[in-house]
C-alpha cells in the first residue's frame, strides 16, 4: 500500500512537471494568454491512470505552478478561476477511467476513442467555463459594443477547441498503441 501511494505522488509530481514544460512549447493567440498546448496531456492522462484524485492533484498543481511562471493576474478571485481551478478542473476527465481502462483491456479501441474524447471534452469543457467565467466578470468587453459574455465566449473558444481537438488527437493515439499506459499498475520483475 505504502509503494502505491508513493508511485502515485512521484506520478503527480512528474506529470505536473511535464504539464509546466509542454504548456511552454504553447502557440499564442492573444497578448495577454490564451494559448493553444498540450498542457492538459498530462493532467487527463493521470485522471485515466488514477481517476478522479489523480487528475484533480495533478491539475491542481499545474495551475498553481502556472501562477508561479508568469500568470496574467489581474485579481486574486480571477487569478484562482484562471489557474488552480481551471486546471483542476480538467481531472475531472476521471469520471471516464474506468470505462476507459474496461474498452482498452477488452480490445474495443473505437469504445475507448469515444470515451477518451468523451473525457478531455469534459476537462476542456469545465476548464472553458472556468476562462469564460474569469473573462466575463473580471475583463469585461475587449471591444467596443461587443458584450463581455460574447468577448469571453470567441476568446476563450478561439484556444479551447483546438486545444481539445489536439489532446483528444494525442491521447487517443497514445493510449490505443499503448493501452498499458492507462494503467497504474506496477510491473513485476520476472
């Protein structure tokens, strides 16, 4: 039990690393963030690997180190929807685990591509809501006559859909060539 939950801490320290260095090779949009990465890979790959805790601490702590490596801050409250909570979020792609693991262990990868894709749409769609809350109550219109919910909504939108195109792209790909990496288990020596 204790070897477990040490695997799981050394995961979650590694993925949130990971996430910090992918979200750096990002492609900018806007001036003030925005960016289209690959920062949600690794927090949705520890919610499939450990579920709803792995993908909840991992994200948790990628947001928070984001606040660390140049946030755009402009208020403590935005600063905590932007960051840990839009991140955090994004673990919930959990719920879908065990669904997951079941279509990639039974050999059904068209199942587990829908339920893959099932899982990022509902991390991007929650990290989404969480940009597009941060952007309507604390930036307010961008443009001249164009309402703050429309502003958010084309701004956050503009980097959220290819964003969960591209990590429904890779994480179903990875995990349909390699399903044992959707597995916490340990390997045992021969």
């Amino acid at each position: 039990m204790e070897r477990k939950k040490l695997l799981f801490l050394v995961e979650v320290a590694i993925f949130s690393a990971i996430g910090i260095i992918l979200d750096q090779f990002s492609f900018s949009l806007w001036p003030q963030g925005g960016s289209i990465s690959f920062v949600m890979v690794p927090i949705i790959l520890m919610a499939f690997r450990w579920g709803l805790k792995g993908g909840l601490l991992t994200g948790f702590l990628v947001g928070l180190l984001q606040t660390m490596f140049g946030a755009y801050i402009i208020d403590p409250v935005q600063g905590i929807l932007d960051y840990p909570l839009a991140f955090t979020v994004i673990g919930f792609a959990g719920l879908f685990a065990g669904v997951v693991k079941r279509s990639l262990e039974e050999g059904s990868m068209k199942k587990a591509a829908v339920y893959i894709t099932a899982g990022v749409f509902i991390g991007a769609l929650l990290r989404f809501i969480c940009h597009f809350l941060a952007g309507v109550i604390f930036f307010g219109s961008g443009s001249e006559g164009v309402p703050a919910w429309l502003f958010s909504l084309g701004y956050n939108g503009s980097y959220m859909g290819p964003a969960f195109i591209l990590t429904s792209i890779v994480l179903a790909t990875l995990l349909i060539s390699v399903p044992r990496v959707a597995t916490n288990r340990q390997m045992t020596s021969a």
